[in-house]
C-alpha cells in the first residue's frame, strides 16, 4: 500500500519568466520528516510556495499530488482544505484582527462547523494549546502579528497547527532568527503532531531544527532539483562539510 503524502514528479516552475525548479522530484511519506536543504537561491521557498498555491509561482511542468489529489489544479483555500499547511517564513502582521477569532475562522474554514465548535468550546482548546507552548493566555486578545517578536510570531504559526491539525505541513526555515529556546518550543508542537500521524517538509538552511525534529530523510536541493538524498546523517555531514559538494563546477556554481 502506498504511503506517499506528497508526491512531486519533473515538477518545473517559473517565477517572471525565470526557470527557478527545473524537474524536481520528492515524496514525503505518512507521519514522516524530510529536510530540504540547499544554499541560498537553490529553490527552497519557491517549492513551498508552489505546493502551497502563491500565484506567483506558475509550475509549468510535471505534478504534484497530495494524498492522490492533484494539488496543482487546487486553488490556495482547496490545498488548505485538503490537508496542506505552510508555515511562512516571515508571517505577516494583520493589524485590528484579534488571534482568537481568526483561529476560529481558520478550523471553521478549514476543518469544517464541527470540528470548530462554538465559541466557548473553542475558547477551552484555544487555551490548553497555548498552555502547552508555554504561552500566556494573553495572546489570543492580541492582533494577528503584530508587534510580535520573531519567537511569538512562530509560535504562532505552530498553534495554528495545532489547531487545523494538517496531513501535510510545510515549514519553511521556521528556525530562522530564533534562539535555542523557541526551537524547542516550536519543535514541541511539531514533535506532537508528528505523533499524531502528520507529515513534515522542512526546508532550512542548517542542521540546528534537526537536533530537534529529527528527520527520516534529508535531500540536497541545488539550482531546482534534487542531487542527493539520504538519511539523517546527510544534514549532519552539510553542516560540517558545507555545500560546497553540490556547488562546485561538476553542478554549477551559484550567481
């Protein structure tokens, strides 16, 4: 039986006429973890954000498909409905809109009438979740983002998964700007919801989140394709060796 949550095939994608993936292939297996990591301007972000639906991002080539679905023929909203999560990463401020009423427009949205409940059932499982990221209850009177510091802001991102509780979440370089502390914080939740049967996309730069959510695969993404796939001593040998291996004449050396 095929336990494939995401599947991306030959997957080509354009961004203002410029070819940024170039055939990339990956699959994110159920209740799994798997890193992709590369230098800057390798394609990183431009794979979560086409997966994730920006309009921006026009794949041009090859598939996508989330659970057998086709995610490139989903608008945003569809892929978000489907089981598909993007933590950003640099969330947006939404000044005057509260934490608490768009959290519960999001389950509604999302998960459906039933499984966001009324306003005081909400409230209740609005309140454990941030009891258990260590945070004050406070912050669901607060306005989406704003003001936040760059912890709160991806702690933030991790209530919300918490809550929509996702087949598939992509994190993209949820790590970066944060200190050892909210890393764990962030991983807390993640670790969670992996447990739970969620599958994981994070695409970072380093190996630091990966002390803390420990993946099953680690791939190498270099000018919009995969080069290398492994195991998680992969990322431990990018972290001591660098990217210089994939970077050198033999693949191009990145502008």
């Amino acid at each position: 039986m095929d336990q494939s949550v995401l599947t991306v095939d030959g997957l080509r994608v354009s961004v203002e006429g410029c070819d940024v993936l170039s055939g990339l292939d990956i699959t994110v297996k159920k209740g799994s973890v798997h890193a992709v990591m590369g230098p800057n301007g390798s394609g990183k972000s431009t794979l979560a954000y086409t997966l994730a639906g920006h309009p921006s991002y026009e794949a041009t080539r090859g598939s996508a498909h989330l659970n057998g679905e086709d995610l490139l023929e989903m608008d945003a909203d569809e892929r978000a409905q489907a089981g598909l999560f993007l933590a950003f990463q640099y969330p947006l401020a939404v000044p005057g809109l509260k934490m608490e009423p768009f959290l519960h427009s999001a389950v509604r949205a999302v998960r459906g009438e039933e499984e966001a409940g009324d306003v005081f059932s909400f409230h209740r499982r609005l309140l454990k979740e941030l009891r258990f990221l260590d945070m004050d209850p406070t912050f669901a009177e607060r306005y989406v983002n704003d003001g936040f510091s760059g912890g709160e802001k991806k702690r933030a991102e991790i209530l919300q998964m918490l809550l929509l509780k996702p087949k598939l979440a992509i994190l993209d370089e949820t790590d970066s700007g944060l200190d050892i502390d909210a890393i764990g914080i962030v991983a807390k939740g993640v670790n969670r919801l992996r447990d739970e049967g969620m599958s994981i996309l994070i695409i970072t730069h380093y190996q630091r989140i990966l002390n803390f959510i420990k993946p099953d695969t680690v791939s190498v993404l270099h000018k919009g394709k995969i080069v290398r796939t492994g195991g998680p001593e992969l990322a431990l040998e990018l972290e001591e060796k660098g990217y210089g291996e994939y970077t050198g004449p033999s693949l191009g050396v990145l502008a």
